[in-house]
C-alpha cells in the first residue's frame, strides 16, 4: 500500500497501516491512533495535502505532546474540520492537556469538535482561531473549573453535550465566560435522551456572557446549576429572551446583571428570584416594558436596585416588600410612571430622567434612615401626608439621617411643604432647582438647618417677583460655605438676606435675565467676607460689579469667573473694561469660556 503515493482520496473502516506512505491523500476521514508501528500519531505527518474533514480517535494512545506535533495538524491548512477524541474508558490519562495542545490545527480551522478530553484547562490556541465558526464540547471534562472564550470573532455556534447524555458534561465547572464573540449566535445544549432538561453544569457559580452582540439564544436557565451564585449578560444585542425560571434552579443567586442588551424583551420573574439575592442591575434594555412579579418580602438580603436607561419600561414591581433596600438608582427610564418611596431601609435613593415618573416618599417614618434623595427631571414629587403623623400635623419624629436632598427639574412640583425642615437637622446639601412651577417656600424653611454645607436654589415659576423662602436664610450664615443662586425674568435684584452668608465660599449668580434686573450687584456683596470663588453666569443685563471699595473688602476672592454675560464680561477685559480697575488684584479672572490664572495686572 506504500507504493500508492499517488492516492488522492480512501474510504475504510478500519485504518490501515502506514497511511503515512501515501503522500497525495487529499482526504481521509478517519485516522484511528495505535500503539504499533504504522498506527501512531506521526503517521500524519506526511500528509501535507489533507483538507476538508478529518476524525482523529484513540488519542489516548498519543504519549505526550511531542509525540503529537508529529502529527503536524499546525501545517494542513486545507482541513477546515477536525474532530479530536479520546476513549472515555481508557485508563490513566495525565497528559491530555499536553497531548492537546500539541494537537494545535492551522488557524484557518472553521469547526473544532473535542470529545472526552478529561484535562484541567484547554490550551492557549483555542483562542487564537480567529476563523472558528462551530466548536463542540462533548462528553465529560471532570476536572475543569473555569471556561472563559475570548476574541474568537468567527465562532458562530457552540454545541455542547449529546444527547445520549444521562451524567453533568462539566462536574467541576464553576465559570463560564464567553466574551467578545463578534459572531457567535447561539450555544445549544441538547436535550437528554429521556426528552428531559439536562443539568449541563452542576457546580457552577459564575456565568457571564460579554459583548457577544449576534447572540440570538442562550441555553434555558434550567441547564445551569442550582449553585449559581452571579449571573451577568453584557452587551448582547441580538438575544430578545433569557428562558427559563428560576424558582427552583437558583437558590443562591446573589447577583443579577443584565446590561445593553437593546432587544431583550423578557428578563425572569421578580416573583421567582432567590432569596439571597443581593444585587439586581438592569441597564441599557431599551426593548423591556415590564418586569414581571413582585419582589418577596423572603428577599431579606436584596440591598442594591439600579435600573437605568430601559425607555420603554412602563413601571417597576413593588418595592414595598423589599424591607432591606439600602440603595436605590432609577435613571433614563422616561415611561416609568408611579415610584412609590416608602421603606425605613433605604439609605440612598436616586431617580433621574424619568420624565413621566410620579414620584411619591411617604414621609418621615417610611424613610427614617435615608442619608442621600435625589430626584432630578421626574413630573412630579410628592411627599405624602396621609399617614398619621403627616407633615401639617403634630410633632413628628425627625429624619435626622438625611445628608444631600437634591430635587430638580420636577416639572410640577408646586411647593416644598410646610414642616419638611423639621426632618433636615442633618442635611448638608440641599439642591432645589428648575422647578418651574414651585411657587412656595415656607418663610422659616431655613431655620434649624444649622449643618447645611450647599445650597443650590432658584429656577421657579415665572410668575414669582421674590424669590420664596429666603426670610430665614440667615440662619444659614455659620454653616453655608457654597451657594448657587438660579434667577428668572421677573426678579430685579438678588434677593439682600444673602448678604448675611459670612460663612460663604463659593457664590454663583445664574440666569437672572429679565429686562429689569439691576445693572450692578449690590454693594452689600462685600459683606461676604469669606468669599473665595465668585460666579456669574447667563445675566444678560448686568453691566458693573460693586463698587471698587466694596470689591477689595472681598479680600480672599482669588477666582472671578464670568460666563455668557455680554456686558458685564466686555466692561471686565483687562485695559479696555471700565470695571477692570475694580478686580484686577484678582489672580485668577476667567471671561467666557477662557481663562487667564496667575496674577493678571
């Protein structure tokens, strides 16, 4: 048969010896390893003409990974689908990673199928087939614990187990992680003989899918252990579905993230999640509507909610039974409408761009530890009274954890109510602005706030000739260090109780545009004696500063900024301003967008 060298395609059920002599194969579909002479591994060597599919068994016959380079698979860049296979009931088997690895085919492999490999890890190479389009994992790996796959951009298909499979294909397993799979549309697990679902990974705890974009299906939820403990799908924008509950499968879930996966439609039930859930994140999902079922009141270690950027979600379950809730992020989610605040849990809490969100904070009791409340451009915000000990009524128990309580661009927010002040004693910033329909401010709201660091305020109802609430702003002149104070067209000064703010740092004079506000900041701004940092921005009519005298009383300002406000900016330009002689001992003076720091004269 040596004497055939001219042979260009056998067909055989049993490998013959020395197939090694016939050096014009072009196709052997099977090659069986032996231990004897003519039925080794490096019988394959000389076959540098093989292409299309080739069948590789008995590879526990192959002694080490010398032994297999001899094959020379690296060189066939014709075979464009291997099949390598070990006898699942051979005996000692402690070099199939170097066996494998000596196995390495020519990069232009397009399906790699590995049967029986019973190694710890794959080899390094299995990552650098760029042009792999259909891997197969069957049978056992008992001793691998971690699977990640990377960059293998041409891997289309990923089939694992068959389904003569009654035992777990991966024991040990405890990671998956497939990332960066440009092509990659679907990894199938077959089902089981018995037409049952078959528990493909019974050990693991870490499951990831990462930026695999043409990911149309994964296995059902079903196939995955009991043990699973991080569940996390990135960036996969093709898959619409995650199939499969939970109820029974994932006890021990603790992390769920879902994120910028643009079709994903459905997501598991809320009703079903684990217990000892910890962490939920849906992100980016601009095609969910709903979350289906309601959080459990079991859910005793669910502490970290975020949603965010799902625009087409129409509400959220429940939080009501959701009694360890510490923080809470809601952002993008512009059709969310009711959000109901009304646990003693929460610490922080932040719901921003949800433009038709209602958002109602029972108060204070249902937020008695709650050190961070942020709503920023939601349609409403209201604290509700209907309990009790309401907010018009009695001596109630103060919130004397609040830290920061920012509340902007609430469209119809009408008034801040009377005796909220009383549950601020511990507030350092407060934030209440472009609000313009909030016309009401009570007159003592400021009293008592003695730790209140930063204040953020103005941006109200057109219809407002005086700024609401600052009767009591004085109160503030030990504590307040930064104040950002936003006008309207309707006001014609800055309100003169600030110029009790000796405490005061940083002052910025925002949108004060209307026709009628006065031409030059008033002279009492000299009285801020502390001021470091002054801003003034979007005044259109303002024209000078205070008087020279007033300005150098301003002895620690070292910064004059002045943004978009023509002519006051044009009268401030070093030389030719008529109000340049007033700041220039400043050192650092920006005009619009530049600035000019250090000692301008």
């Amino acid at each position: 048969m040596e004497y055939l060298v001219c042979l260009r395609h056998i067909d055989f059920s049993q490998t013959p010896a020395h197939v090694g002599c016939l050096t014009g194969l072009r196709s052997l579909p099977l090659f069986e390893v032996g231990q004897d002479k003519g039925h080794k591994i490096e019988e394959l060597g000389c076959l540098k003409e093989l292409g299309g599919r080739l069948r590789i068994v008995n590879l526990e016959h192959v002694r080490d990974g010398e032994e297999a380079k001899g094959a020379n698979l690296s060189g066939k860049s014709k075979i464009n689908s291997l099949v390598l296979v070990w006898n699942p009931s051979s005996g000692s088997r402690i070099n199939e990673k170097d066996v494998l690895e000596g196995l390495q085919p020519h990069p232009n492999i397009r399906s790699l199928e590995i049967e029986n490999y019973k190694g710890d890890e794959f080899p390094p190479w299995l990552l650098e087939l760029n042009n792999l389009v259909v891997l197969k994992l069957n049978e056992h790996f008992p001793h691998l614990e971690t699977l990640e796959l990377k960059e293998l951009n041409s891997l289309s298909y990923i089939v694992s187990g068959c389904r003569t499979m009654a035992a777990a294909l991966c024991p040990a397993l405890k990671r998956v992680s497939l990332k960066h799979m440009n092509n990659l549309v679907e990894w199938k697990v077959p089902e089981a003989a018995d037409g049952g679902m078959e528990v493909a990974f019974p050990c693991l705890e870490d499951l990831e899918f990462n930026k695999c974009p043409k990911l149309k299906s994964i296995p059902s939820m079903r196939h995955f252990s009991s043990k699973l403990v991080r569940l996390t799908i990135r960036d996969c924008d093709a898959l619409s579905h995650i199939s499969g509950g939970v109820e029974v499968l994932f006890p021990l879930l603790e992390e769920l993230c879902v994120e910028r996966c643009r079709e994903l439609k459905s997501i598991p039930s809320m009703t079903h999640l684990s217990s000892k859930l910890f962490r939920l994140t849906i992100r980016g999902c601009d095609a969910l509507s709903d979350i289906s079922g309601e959080f459990q009141a079991s859910m005793t270690s669910f502490k970290h909610l975020t949603i965010e950027c799902c625009s087409n979600l129409a509400s959220i379950p429940s939080l009501q039974n959701c009694t360890a809730l510490k923080v809470l992020s809601i952002y993008k989610c512009s059709k969310v409408v009711p959000i109901i605040l009304e646990l003693h849990s929460l610490r922080s809490v932040s719901i921003r761009s949800c433009e038709e969100a209602c958002v109602r904070i029972r108060w204070p009791l249902s937020c008695a530890n709650l050190e961070d409340l942020k709503i920023e451009h939601c349609r409403e915000l209201i604290f509700d009274d209907e309990a009790d000990d309401d907010l018009h009524g009695g001596e109630l128990l103060p919130s004397s954890c609040l830290q920061s309580l920012v509340i902007m661009r609430c469209e119809y927010l009408k008034s801040v109510p009377d005796g909220l002040e009383r549950r601020l004693h511990s507030l350092v910033r407060l934030d209440i602005s472009g609000c313009p329909n909030l016309s009401y401010i009570p007159e003592d709201f400021f009293r008592g706030l003695n730790h209140l660091e930063v204040l953020h305020i103005g941006g109200f109802s057109e219809e407002l000739e005086a700024f609401p609430g600052m009767n009591s702003i004085h109160h503030l002149r030990g504590s307040l260090k930064e104040l950002k104070i936003i006008g309207w067209k309707k006001l014609k000064s800055l309100p003169d109780k600030l110029q009790h703010l000796i405490s005061l740092t940083k002052l910025k004079i925002y949108g004060f545009n209307g026709e009628e506000f006065a031409e030059a900041l008033p002279h009492w701004l000299a009285n801020l004696s502390s001021l470091q940092e002054l801003t003034i921005s979007e005044c259109q009519n303002l024209k000078y500063l205070p008087s020279s005298a007033s300005m150098q009383r301003l002895s620690k300002l070292t910064l004059l900024d002045i943004r978009s406000c023509p002519h006051l900016g044009g009268n401030c330009l070093k030389g030719s301003g008529s109000e340049w002689s007033k700041i220039s001992h400043i050192p650092s003076i920006s005009i619009g967008l530049e600035r000019n720091s250090s000692n301008i004269k």
